[in-house]
C-alpha cells in the first residue's frame, strides 16, 4: 500500500498536483488524524456541569512510547464529546488538596512505578529522604480523602504497575499487574452484555490486537464488577507466563471507593488502541461514569456467577510493559 501511495505521489508531481497528493499521504499516516476519525461524535450523557479531567502521565519505571498519543486522544475525546475537559501532567503537585480540587477525576494513563516518590529517592541524604517519604505520604491522603469524598480515578493499562509499595493503592485500583502473556489479536468477552458502559459492543465479542495483563491480589470479582474479560476459549493458553489457575483474566472493570467512582481497562498498550472506535466508546463511557456524569451498576455481581480470583500473593515490584 505504502509503494503504491509513492508511486503515486511521483506521478502526481509530473502532473503538478504534487500538493494534493502529498496531504492525503500524510493524514494516511498521522496518527492524531486517525485518533480525530475514530473519535464519537457525541458524549453518552449531557454532564451536569462543566467536567475536569486530569490526564497524569508520570513514569518512575517502564515509560510506554504511546503515552502522548493517549494522552492527545483523551483531550480530543473530551473536546469533541463535550463530555468534559482533559488536563495532560506529569507533576505532582496537582495532587495536593488544592491541585485535586480543579478536577471532578484524575485518569492514570500508563503511570508506572512509586509515582509520588523522586526517582533517585534511594540515593537521597536521610533528611531528604524523611522530606520525600513525608511529602508521598500526604499525597496518598490527599488522593485518597478526594476519592472517598465522591470524585473518579479512571485507570488506562499500566496504571496497575503502580505504588505497590502503598497496598491501599492496590485497593483502590482494583489489582496489580502480574504480567502479560499475551500481545497479539485476542477476543475478549462481554462479561455484562447490557451494561451501560458495555453498550458499543453491541453484544459482541470485542476482538483486538494489544497486550493483555493479568492480575494479582488484591484483584477479585468478590469487590469488582468485571466489565470485559479474556476469551480464553478463542486464546491460546499455552502461553509463557500464565499464572492464573482459575481462567479469569479481566480487562475492563469498575467499583467504589467510598462515594468515589473507578473505571479501570487495561487495553492501552498499541498505538493503534486510541484510534479504534470501540475501545474510545469504551473510554468515554468508563470516564463519564468516573465523572459522576452516567449512571451504572458498579456493585460486584460476585464469586456466585462469576470465576474467583487466585489466592493473594504478596507484592512485589512489577516491571511494566
């Protein structure tokens, strides 16, 4: 395809139309213009008032490249939805009272490692060090007080692979990354056909090529409701790497903290993820329920219909990918 659009291109120039021809090679292969085409055109639910997202991007491990795209099509998403305005950062800071108090949630695009720690905390002087820990201490309670007092975290693919030094996060979060299998086209299942943020699938299996996690405690059914999940009837299973025991490989999911809303999908990894129709529905429905905006049920449908989790494992240090 991309030698025809050369061929084509050069034959456009002995024509003297080399301009026109040049534009459409270049949205062929932008990928914003690609993201701008996949985009919807209308948010799910009209917001009640005017909605602030922050995008946070820190990395203090593995730094994924797809980072900016997403963070670019998460403003985009907001933009032409309507549904709310994104905030792109990697500082801190915003996570004291008064930073938080600008947003109605924050979104974890790809964040790995102790996010609120300085990367060369071990190194540090012991006073600096006590400044550090002291500092990271009361960003997790400022974090914390602003989602139990009714605002929403949504979580994009490595925002697992974080502060598993801080087990509330692991709560919070609903799991912690244990790894990726599998990287490659895969078909994932509707765990809830009818429910509202699984609405743009239409009953159907999603299948997509990105890199799957699973997930390890405190990750279980008993306190999430699994939104989409791994087919691993249409998987291979014989793949390195596989701990899980029990089959049940989550993708998508909600719940609660407090009075406070949580989104959480791991499907982020590929380029290709942010401009594919389905999966940005997905998002924004999963963000407009984190804003407060739509209406769903988050309660855990529970071990009774659902497979369970594997026994808790301890944390350890996860390295993103």
């Amino acid at each position: 395809m991309r030698s025809r659009l050369i061929i084509t291109a050069l034959t456009a120039f002995v024509a003297g139309t080399i301009g026109t021809v040049s534009l459409a090679f270049g949205q062929a292969d932008d990928p914003i213009a690609k993201v701008k085409a996949a985009l919807p055109d209308e948010a799910y639910v009209k917001p009640e008032k005017h909605r602030t997202l922050l995008v946070f991007t820190l990395c203090r491990g593995f730094r994924h490249t797809v980072i900016p795209l997403g963070a670019e099509a998460l403003q985009l998403l907001g933009e032409k939805t309507g549904a709310y305005s994104a905030v792109a950062s990697d500082d801190i800071a915003l996570f004291e009272p008064d930073g938080l108090a600008r947003f109605d949630a924050v979104c974890l695009l790809n964040t790995t490692g102790e996010l609120f720690l300085p990367p060369d905390f071990k190194d540090l002087a012991r006073a600096e060090k006590t400044a550090a820990q002291e500092r990271d201490a009361g960003l997790k309670k400022s974090f914390l007080d602003y989602l139990r007092h009714g605002k929403g975290l949504v979580g994009i693919h490595a925002a697992t692979d974080c502060f598993y030094e801080w087990p509330d996060f692991g709560v919070l979060m609903g799991g912690y990354f244990d790894g990726h299998p599998w990287n490659e086209e895969v078909t994932l299942k509707l765990d809830e056909p009818d429910h509202p943020l699984n609405g743009m699938f239409d009953g159907q299996p999603l299948v997509v090529a990105d890199e799957i996690y699973q997930f390890k405690a405190p990750y279980s059914r008993d306190r999430l409701r699994v939104l989409l999940s791994l087919d691993t009837s249409r998987t291979d299973m014989n793949k390195k790497g596989i701990k899980r025991t029990d089959g049940d490989f989550a993708v998508s999911w909600v719940h609660t903290v407090g009075q406070g809303r949580v989104f959480y999908c791991s499907l982020g990894h590929r380029d290709d993820i942010f401009w594919s129709p389905k999966v940005l529905r997905h998002y924004l429905a999963g963000i407009q329920f984190a804003l407060g905006d739509l209406p769903a049920p988050s309660a855990p449908v529970g071990a009774t219909t659902q497979p369970t989790s594997a026994p808790a494992t301890s944390h350890g240090r996860g390295a993103g990918r």
